[in-house]
C-alpha cells in the first residue's frame, strides 16, 4: 500500500502552478480593422494562450493523477464572537412546543413498533411486521437502540415495558453471525448508556458484560484488529466473506469507547486493553501522507489499497480518534495527536468548495490499476455521502477542544481561544453544516443519500444526485432518504458551540419534511425512495437509528443546555452518551 500511495502529495501548489481560467470576448463590441502590428500582437497572444492551455491541461492531469490539496483555499475567518457583536443573544433556554413535537414523533414510531414487532431486530411500518438480522433470532436492536431517548424524554411507561423486556426475553445465545461493530454501538452502547442514566441499574451493567464477553473473540487474531463478525453463541469471531476477510476501517476502530468505558466500571483491563489495541496497530500502520484507506488486514495489521474517504467503512474511524481524547478528560494526548495528523491529511486531500457558490464539501479518493502496467493511480471523484455530515459538528467540536488554546471557550467562541488550526477546523466545519442543510433542499425538503459536486462552472445547484431518473421511473439508490441523523447531529452540536437560532431553524425544518413525507398514518416512519419525487414513494423500512439518533439530537437541540452537556458526555457513533471519566493511571493513555 505504501507503495501505491507514494505518488499522493500533500503540498499547496505555487501560483503559477494553476492556470487561470480564460475570459470569454464580449461579442457585443464592434471589431476593427487589424493591422500589421496588431495582427502579429493577436498571434503572440494566441500562442501565449495556447501555452497557458497546454500547462493547464498538464496541471489537470497531475492533479488527476495525484489528488492533493492542490486547489484548496486559504482559510477564511470562522464567524466568532467579537467585542461588541449583537448579530444574537445566546439563549439555550428549551423550545417547549418543538421539543414535545419531537417526543410526539418519537411516540408515534415506538409505539408501532411495540405493537407490531417488540422485541424483533428492526421494524417495517407499512406491512406492519418485524425481522431479525439472522434466523437465529434477533438480540433487540430496536429496543435497546431506544431506551435511552426514551429515558431522556421522561416516557416512564413506555420505559418500563422496554426494560421488562431486558430483564425478560433479551437473550444473547444465538447461534448466528452479527456484526461485530454494529452489535457493539447500538446493543452495547445503547446497555451501558441506559446504565448511566438509570444512575446505575444493574440490570443494564450485567447485560453489557454478557454481550462483551460473547465479543471479545473478535480481537483474537494475529494482528488484533477483530474480525467484522461474530457468532454470539459461540463466542468466536468470523471474518466477513463478502471482503475477503477483510475489516473496514471504521469498524475497526469504532468500538473503543464502549470497551473503555465498561473496562473502567468493571476494572477488567481485557476490555479495554484489546479495544485500544487496535488503535496502536492502526498508529502504526500510519501512512506517509497520513490518509487512511477505508480496509485494513486483521492478518497484517496494515492498510490496503482502496478508497480513501469520509463517508462509509471511513466515517467513524476520524469521530472517535476525538471522542477517545475527549472522554477521558483530554488527558491521552496521542489521540489529540492522531487526531491533529488526520484532520490536517483532511485539509490537504479531501476537503473542496463548489465552483459556483463555494460550497464546503468532501470528496473521495479511488485507486484505479493502469492496464498498461498495472501501477495504481488515484482519482479524485467529487462524492460526498450524507454519512459525512457528521463532520461538520465533529471539527466545530474539535476546534473547540483539541485547538483551543484555552478551555472552556466562549458561546460562540473568540479568535483568541483558537489555535490557528483550531480556527481552520472551525472555518471547515461550519461550511460543512451550511452545505449540509444544502442538501435537504429538494423536492421534498429531505436529502438524498449521496450527492455529486460539479466539475465544472454550470448553472443550476452546485451539487446533483448521479443518474437520477426522471419521476416516475425508478430511482437510483443515491436518491433515497433512510431517516439519517448525521445534518441534525452537527446542528444539535453547532447549537450548543454557538447558540445560533439559525441552528434550530434548519432543524426544524428537516423534522418538518420528515414528518410530511415519511410518517405512516398507521404508526411509524418509512424511507423515501426519491426525494425529488412528491408526493414521495415509501420503502418499507424504519431503521433503528431513527429513534436512537435522529429523533435524539433533534430532541436535544430543542431542550436547555443542561440536557447531557457537551463538557460531561460524549455521544458515541449511534447517539448513545457515555460520561467522561477519569482514567486510573494504569489506563492513562498507551505508548509504545
């Protein structure tokens, strides 16, 4: 891999390194006879301009072959709060009437669910029915997925039939493979997340250590990156078949602050040791240009050649290198480290503006084998999923953290609180949020799950959805909406890092879409096929992440800031909020 990843380079070009884009003749102004003189002047130009058009050509063809931070602005000033700004008043008080719609929502899926399907892994609204992920039977994704918003709405009713349902009819003895990161974010974290905010019901803590120590086989191999799968009854890891045994990167690295925080209850160091593990064999496995491809080898410890990318097996690798830092009261600083390496690698190679109206975007890097000699070249390929708007929130509160030069910051916070990369990562992320909501505005006011940025300067949105067919034929995948939470997630955190109104405004007018065009009047919420296509088609699916996610963040956005504060809890990848804690010293951070 580092072989095929040698020609990536990280540098800013200089100026001359970037031809300038030719300024069309005005047809409207009257011509004049030419000269001799100004004739041989005119064909010097041409031939000044055909040299420029030959540099430009070779420009785009090295950047083509080896994305970079090539055409990445300077960054501009974030919007922070100055002496004697009045642009708002910082008030986090709770919007009452929108936070009990919120709850209401929430009510209207759980309730379907527990009447049609309690108990089973996922929900389909329309047919009315539940499925489980294996045949063995299901392990209550949905349920335990939700415990926590229910906690944190006060449904004390709805609650108590959920955790009857725990202390009942969980049962962990299926003889099945389960995703071994997807089990761990929702089923563990959502147990040991109802076990903070039940101030420590037991129930919850003696369910998370059954599920872990059914995990923890996933860790045994030579390397000590787990395998993506695992067989719960059995307690053995399985590699998964359909990626040659591959892990993806994100799954590798997004079990961390479950393992940690139950290693720190429980005192056994084999949870947290064999989760943090993992992350000194992705240190080490460390490319030259810090970028991190989305599969790794749990044979060998290393990256392999492939997409390089925020969005999908990439995503939540980068949130909780932060989160990690974060949740032990920024005392491991080597996170804080890897943390600052990758967001600067972002900044050089992933990070782009529109053409039109400088929208702050993602984009993907794609390796691509050369028939004529079978080396690798690398594409870059202007994608951007709905997975990445995460981001936005994640580097605002990274900004505000890890580049703050002192702690706690103001609300929003001053240019002399951030460090200068701190005020980049600033800059980035708030762009990242505004581009985000961008995107929800289509025929329907939801986002499609993809979206592509233009190449060029043309009329019309900065962005589209690929292949997109015309109404009434069927849909591309991109097109869909699945009940994604990650815009509302960076608006819930950029309302409690700056307390703009704007924040709550644009939330909720996504809860408004969401409700207009994916709630079942029978109970439940369905995802759209086509968000450019009103009135919308359903596919008969309510994703778990609804409820612990979407319908969460945009509860919490609408509350006071007393709710779950940012300086006391961390959220892991499905919203399920772990305190911050004090490691013991034995667990102070790994070196090697």
């Amino acid at each position: 891999m580092a072989d095929s990843t040698s020609t990536l380079r990280n540098r800013r070009p200089a100026t001359s390194d970037v031809a300038a884009p030719a300024q069309a003749p005005d047809s409207k102004k009257p011509v004049k006879a030419a000269t001799s003189g100004t004739l041989a002047l005119f064909f010097l130009l041409l031939g000044v301009l055909a040299l420029l058009a030959l540099a430009g050509a070779a420009a785009a063809y090295i950047y083509y072959q080896n994305p970079g931070g090539y055409f990445w602005p300077e960054p501009q000033e974030p919007w922070v709060a100055v002496p004697g700004a009045t642009e708002w008043t910082v008030d986090f008080s709770a919007d009452l009437t929108k936070r009990d719609a919120i709850v209401v929502a929430f009510k209207h899926a759980w309730s379907a669910y527990e009447r049609d399907a309690m108990g089973d892994d996922e929900y389909h609204p329309i047919t009315k029915k539940g499925t489980n992920l294996t045949e063995a039977g299901g392990i209550g994704y949905t349920v335990i997925d939700s415990i926590d918003t229910m906690l944190l709405m006060g449904l004390d009713d709805e609650y108590a039939r959920a955790r009857k349902w725990v202390e009942t009819s969980m049962n962990f003895e299926r003889d099945a493979n389960f995703n071994t990161f997807e089990t761990t974010i929702r089923v563990l974290g959502g147990l040991l997340s109802a076990y903070e905010l039940t101030d420590g019901d037991e129930l919850y803590l003696e369910r998370a250590i059954d599920l872990a120590d059914r995990l923890l086989p996933v860790f045994d191999t030579p390397s000590g990156l787990p395998y993506s799968q695992v067989n719960l009854a059995q307690r053995v890891g399985v590699a998964d078949p359909d990626n040659r045994g591959l892990v993806s990167t994100a799954e590798a690295s997004t079990l961390q602050l479950e393992f940690r925080y139950l290693g720190f209850l429980t005192d056994n160091l084999d949870y947290w040791d064999k989760a943090e593990n993992v992350m000194k064999v992705i240190r080490r496995a460390r490319l030259p240009n810090a970028l991190t491809p989305i599969f790794m080898s749990s044979a060998e410890g290393k990256f392999m050649t492939s997409e390089i990318r925020l969005g999908s097996r990439g995503d939540s690798y980068y949130e909780y290198l932060l989160k990690q830092y974060l949740q032990t009261g920024s005392v491991e600083t080597l996170y804080r480290d890897m943390y600052d390496d990758s967001m600067q690698a972002i900044h050089e190679n992933l990070i782009a503006t529109s053409n039109n109206r400088k929208l702050t975007h993602t984009v993907e890097i794609h390796p691509r084998r050369l028939a004529q000699n079978s080396q690798i070249s690398w594409v870059r390929t202007l994608k951007q999923d709905h997975l990445v708007c995460f981001l936005g929130g994640s580097l605002m509160l990274g900004a505000t953290t890890a580049g703050a030069r002192t702690r706690p910051v103001s609300v929003p916070p001053r240019v002399e609180e951030l460090s200068p990369v701190g005020r980049r990562d600033w800059t980035t992320g708030v762009g990242l949020v505004e581009t985000c909501v961008d995107t929800y505005r289509t025929a329907s006011g939801l986002s499609p799950e993809i979206v592509h940025f233009r190449e060029s300067f043309e009329s019309g949105s900065d962005w589209f959805i690929k292949d997109a067919k015309p109404p009434g034929e069927p849909p591309v995948y991109d097109a869909r909406y699945i009940l994604r939470p990650e815009t509302v997630e960076s608006l819930f955190l950029a309302w409690r890092l700056t307390g703009n109104p704007k924040y709550r405004k644009y939330g909720w007018e996504i809860f408004e879409a969401i409700e207009t065009h994916c709630r079942v009047p029978s109970g439940g919420y369905a995802s759209v096929l086509n968000v450019e296509e009103v009135p919308v088609t359903w596919e008969d699916k309510m994703e778990t992440f609804l409820m612990s996610e979407t319908l969460k963040y945009l509860y919490l956005l609408f509350s006071d800031d007393t709710v779950l504060p940012l300086d006391q809890y961390v959220f892991n990848t499905e919203a399920h909020p772990l305190p911050i804690f004090s490691p013991t010293t034995l667990r102070s951070g790994f070196t090697f």
